[in-house]
C-alpha cells in the first residue's frame, strides 16, 4: 500500500518536472526569436520607413511597389544571402520605368544590400542607379572599383546628390586608402550606407559594424566649410524617372559609356531602401535577421 501512494506522487512530479521543462524551453525559443532591439523578422526593421525592398526571389520585383516597370536583360538568379539573389554580367542590367514620390523626394536615405563580388581592375562597376536624364551622375548610386588583382579590398564609392545646394550639388564620398572595405572574396557581405539630412552626416556599415570613418568622409557640406559653407542637409533630386540595377546610364542601349564604366557582374540579394538614416542598433538588428534568414 505504502508502494500505491508513492506512485502518485512520483508521476506527479515527472509530471512538474516537465512542464517547467517545456516552459523553460518555450522562453529559451521566445529569446532567440527575439534580438536585442526586440524585431522579430527583418521586415520588422524601420518597417514605416522601408519605401524599396528587392528580395530578388526569382523575381526583380519591389515589393513595396515604389520603383515599378522593371525588365532584365542579361542577368539570373543564384543561391543567396537569404533565398534567391540577382545575379549581374558584363552586359546585364534591370531597367525600372517608374519611380514614385517615395523615392524621388527622399531627403535622408539608407541603403541595404547583401553583395557579392570579387576583384576587378579593368573599371568601376555599378551597382545600382537613381537616374537623371539630364546628367550622367544620376541623383543616387554606389559603384565599386577594385585594387590590385587578387585583392578583397574593395574601394567604394557613394552619390547621394542635392541639387539644391549652393555649389556642391554632386556629393562624391570615397572610401579609398585605409578606409576600403574587404568584401572582395566572392562571399556574401552586408553593405548600408545611410546619409542623415538632420545631421548632414553618412556613415557605412560592413555586416552589422558601423565603420570609424574620419569627418572629411561622413561630414557632408553644400559648400567649402573652412569658407563658411553649410551643412548639405535634406537631399534634392532631379529628373528622378528612372532606376537600374547593374550599370550606369550611359550603358543601358543607346548611351556611350566612357572606358571605365562597367556593367556589375556580382551578387545583389535583400536591397533595401529606406527614408530615413537607420539607428546602428536597427542595421545590426537587419543584419543579424536576415543572416538567421527571418
């Protein structure tokens, strides 16, 4: 009989044993679906603020619906970051016909791209660009020129334009010298470069890292500051019509692109567009996300 109500007693507490067992593991699940800046899916990030978001899944569509009419011509599709990615050559390009208001009034942006590329010496490849039809410059792109062969040391090169400025109305930002960033070794990397009209500062960030750039890279001006020039503050685009990924305007048909303008042969995957300068706490959060494929 003493046998008969130990039992009980005994299942009882298995029983506990596992549900505080469960419990346990049902918060241990809750904490990694959750990061530190609380987001659970990469949409979650600055979600009100993402105006262009290209996931490239089989498809050259953006999601978001701001830059619309896109046709490829000589590009495919690999295995990327997260799912499927774009896949540029040397002759490829997607052309978009329509850009919305979204896109062609940003006055602080952040970009969000996985790349990847590997080293190149014969040129800059453009990744993507907001086109002006009345300048080849454009009003927003980033392109890439490599150094020696063999090298994963990438120099890259960022325009975000303001037409409004009193006298540097083409804001060229280099990060050249010590300042490259090492993305060149044919691997998938997460690149933002985010500019914030508030500030008038950019910053880069290389997989998740926010790079320690000096102030005559991130401090942008309209005009000489040592002469009293302004801060640049919001952007201001122009003939903001059209929009490509993979070349510059002068290579799509009928342009006559200058030696050194090439087409981009590398991987783009989760492009992102955002309206405003993303906290370093939301690119980290972003990077983290999507690597975890969410």
């Amino acid at each position: 009989m003493k046998k008969m109500k130990l039992f009980p007693l005994a299942v009882l507490f298995a029983a506990s044993a596992l549900t505080f067992t469960f419990t346990s593991c049902d918060e241990d699940n809750d904490d990694e679906d959750n990061n530190a800046s609380g987001y659970k899916a990469s949409d979650d990030v600055a979600s009100a603020n993402l105006v262009a978001k290209f996931s490239f899944e089989n498809n050259v569509d953006d999601t978001k619906g701001n830059i619309t009419g896109g046709t490829s011509s000589g590009t495919s599709f690999i295995a990327g970051a997260k799912g499927q990615a774009w896949k540029g050559n040397t002759n490829g390009y997607v052309l978009y016909t329509g850009v919305s208001s979204a896109i062609s009034g940003l006055q602080s942006v952040t970009i969000s791209s996985w790349v990847k590329t590997s080293s190149h010496t014969d040129g800059a490849e453009s990744w993507f660009q907001l086109l002006n039809d009345s300048n080849w410059i454009g009003n927003l792109f980033i392109l890439q020129e490599n150094g020696a062969a063999g090298s994963d040391s990438i120099r890259v090169k960022f325009t975000m334009n303001n037409w409004n400025a009193t006298a540097w109305k083409e804001q060229w930002t280099e990060l050249g010298g010590e300042n490259r960033i090492k993305i060149g070794n044919d691997e998938w990397h997460h690149v933002v470069c985010s500019y914030d009209a508030a500030t008038s500062k950019l910053a880069v960030y290389v997989d998740g890292d926010k790079r320690n750039l000096p102030a005559n890279v991130t401090d942008k001006y309209q005009d000489d500051p040592t002469k009293g020039g302004a801060p640049l503050g919001n952007l201001a685009f122009k003939n903001a019509t059209k929009f490509v990924f993979g070349c510059y305007k002068q290579n799509l048909p009928g342009g006559a692109p200058d030696s050194w303008m090439k087409n981009y042969d590398g991987g783009l995957d989760e492009f992102r567009i955002y309206s405003k300068a993303l906290a370093d706490a939301d690119v980290k959060a972003l990077y983290d996300l999507e690597k975890a494929g969410k």
